[in-house]
C-alpha cells in the first residue's frame, strides 16, 4: 500500500462539514467555501501526484472519419428504404459531425439524405452561431422564425429535396417528431432505431482503441485510489477520491457510484456518508469519457483485504458469472443466450433463479454514450456481431447484507471477444 504523509490531512478534509455562514455574510461564506474547494482539490492533487494527462497519447476521431460516417449512414438508409434521418443535438449528431448545441423548446438539429448531402436546421436568430459550431461539417442552414416554429421549413427543406421518407434518431424528442408529422404527414414520418442501431452499434478500429484506453485508465484510477484509502473515510470521500483520480489522467465527465456494505445490495444504492471500517465490502461503479468515448468499470473488494468467508464465495461466484459470459460472446449467438450463461451459473451456485439476487440484466452497450443498443438482456434476440461492445456485469445482492458486482467492457470480435484492461482476480483488492 502506498504511503503518503499528507494523507491524514486530505481525509480530515474530505470528511469535514464546512462551517455555515453567519446571516448577513453570505459572501464571505462563500468565499470561505471556494478557498476550503481549491484547498482540497490541491491537496488531492498532491495526493495523486503520479497521475498525469493521457488525453495527448491519443487521437480523437477527426472530421475526414466523421465524414465517412455520414457516407455509410447514407447508404444505410438507401437499402432501409428511408431517404433522411433528422436528429438533434446528441451522440448521433457528435457521431456524424462533432456538433453539440443545447437542448431548448427550439429545435435545432441536422438531417443527413441517402443522396450523401445533408443540412442544418436552426433558429434565425441563431444562424450565425449555428455556422460557427458547424464548421468542418459544412452543410446548408435552414432557419425558421420564432413566429413559424421548425416544423413548416423543414418540412419544405425536405420537399425540395424530394424526401418521401424520413426517419428520426430515437433519442430525438417526442415533440419534434409529432411536429414534422404535423407538417409533412403522420405517414412519412419513421422511427430511425434500426439504422442509428447498424450505424454506431459496431465500433470500428480506432473507437476500440478509444474505448480501450479509457476503460484501462478508469481501472488505474482505481487502483489508485484503493491503495490510498484508509478507515474512517466516508464512501463520498471515496467518491471524490475517484472523480479526482480520473480527472488527473485526463478523462472528462467522470461519474462514481461509491457503496459500502448493505448499501452495495442495492445496484443502484446511494451514498450516504457511511464511515468505512476494516473488513468493509466496498463496491465501487465509475467512468469517464475520453475524446468521446466512455468507459464504466465496477469493482468490488474488501477493505483490509480479508474477505469474510460468505463475501469470498459470492464474489467467486459473480467472477465465474462474468468469465462464463465472456466465454460465450461470439459471432453469431444472441444477446439473450449470453444474459443466460450467465444467470445460469448464479442459479447453480444456490442463489436462486432469474432475478432472485442477480436483479438486473447482464450488460448493456457502451460507446459515445455510456449506455446505448444492444444490450445484453434476456429478452435481446438480437445476433451478436464484430465490434459489437458491452458491459460484463453479473452481481449478487444480498438484502440488508451486501452486494457484490464486477464490471468490465468486453468486445464481440471476428472469431471470439476481447476485453480492456485487467479482470479482477480476487476480492481482496481490485487488481
């Protein structure tokens, strides 16, 4: 385990309650606050001075990559029959073309045809912002007026494009679509799951590589922070521990779910300033993106390293749940048989059929967005294909006691699957 002298003094700042305000002195409360903030991120810092900035040892997708991808979106609405496929801003807009815009009451979005062209829709008034953020993208910028709404422009925008069809992306709003059916007719107006599904569903090269590095770097974050840990921290300590820890090598919007004991029955438990103790169940969910791309490992071990006798059993069993599945992913069987593999192997360790203690589906799929299609549940008849990623994510929850998951990203490759970074080898620590 690591040593550090200024441990002690980082955990008396992360357990400490900050002093209220006197009434009247809001401001220097404030202020107060800020410094305390700025003083304990220096003292993480310190603490996790050996983690460094990974974000250059990688390249981002560029614009000539995303051009190719609106070229094969293109062709799969060709053999879909659909001639466009509108959206707002999201990961299928940062897909195709690195473009994010807020969502409001006021559409904004980019409609890509089965010719290869596409165009922007936009407020006015937001044009020439609207040029802006587009940039490498190109592409015409239909506006309309805050008189007229979206819906009547972009329908004529279509029209003169000769669009018969036109399919949504499924994250689009339910009131954009119900206003272009207004405007252009009920029956033109299509779900676009199936082709965002073929579009993004299988990751090509240099997203895996992606996808890759952030997994291996959100599991060296929490290495880190378990090295560091000590009694007396509370879970949300160990929480801010971790966004810091992956914040310092570089990834962005970083997440954590940090549960002890009984709390971890719960797969999605919550926090709640538990102090943590030697011979703790800890479980730990966390992620981050890099360059756009997610990660979101799980790991669960016992605080001191000396798994009670039943914790060690249900961690073996959730191990063999997780390699079981694993072993199954291929070309070719469903999502659905994978779930089963492993369910099964929980049911014959004694721990019920179904949803008994393994409560939830085995995994879902990761990308651009930490959830998205497929997902690895048992009612997916969906065949498995290469590039295809997932979580790998079986856990037991034991009501009132403790829950043990473990979490890792998998990938369905030509002749078998591929995982990143290290499986967790036993519940005594998370490497």
């Amino acid at each position: 385990m690591t040593k550090r002298p200024h441990r002690r003094r980082v955990l008396e700042m992360g357990a400490g309650v900050a002093a209220l305000p006197l009434a009247g002195c809001v401001g220097s409360g404030a202020r107060e606050n800020d410094a305390e903030t700025e003083d304990r991120s220096a003292s993480l810092d310190e603490l996790f001075a050996d983690l460094t900035d990974q974000r250059d040892r990688h390249e981002p997708i560029t614009d000539e990559e995303r051009a190719e991808r609106r070229k094969r979106l293109a062709t799969l609405l060709s053999e879909a029959g659909v001639d466009a496929l509108a959206m707002e801003a999201g990961a299928t807009m940062s897909y195709l073309a690195d473009v994010s815009w807020g969502h409001s009451e006021r559409y904004f979005g980019l409609v890509v045809l089965a010719d290869g062209s596409h165009f922007w829709v936009s407020p006015a008034f937001e044009e020439e912002r609207a040029r802006r953020r587009i940039g490498a993208a190109g592409g015409d910028v239909v506006t309309w007026h805050e008189h007229e709404y979206a819906w009547e422009p972009l329908a004529a925008a279509l029209r003169e494009r000769n669009v018969e069809r036109v399919a949504f992306d499924p994250r689009t709003r339910l009131f954009i679509a119900e206003g272009l059916a207004g405007a252009l007719g009920a029956e033109r107006v299509v779900s676009g799951k199936a082709v965002v599904k073929a579009l993004r569903g299988r990751k090509d090269a240099h997203e895996l590589a992606l996808m890759r590095a952030a997994n291996e770097l959100t599991q060296r974050a929490i290495i880190a922070v378990a090295e560091r840990i000590e009694p007396g921290m509370t879970d949300r300590d160990i929480g801010r521990w971790m966004r810091h820890a992956q914040g310092r090598l570089g990834l962005t919007g970083t997440w954590v779910l940090p549960l002890l004991n009984e709390d971890a029955a719960l797969p999605h438990g919550s926090a709640g300033d538990r102090v943590l103790a030697d011979g703790d169940v800890i479980l730990v969910d966390t992620g981050g993106g890099l360059h756009g791309y997610q990660s979101d490992n799980t790991r669960t071990w016992v605080q001191g390293g000396k798994p009670p006798g039943e914790v060690e059993k249900v961690w073996n069993v959730v191990r063999d749940a997780q390699k079981r599945a694993f072993e199954e992913l291929r070309p070719g069987p469903t999502c659905a048989s994978i779930d089963r593999a492993a369910r099964a192997v929980v049911a014959a360790a004694g721990y019920g059929e179904g949803y008994a203690t393994f409560t939830h589906r085995l995994g879902h799929g990761i990308g651009m967005e930490g959830h998205e299609e497929p997902y690895l549940d048992g009612g997916n008849q969906l065949a498995l294909a290469p590039g295809m990623t997932f979580s790998d994510e079986p856990g037991i929850y034991l009501s009132g006691r403790f829950g043990v998951r473990i979490e890792d990203i998998v990938v369905v490759t030509e002749d078998g699957a591929d995982h990143f970074g290290h499986w967790q080898r036993s519940p005594s620590f998370p490497t």
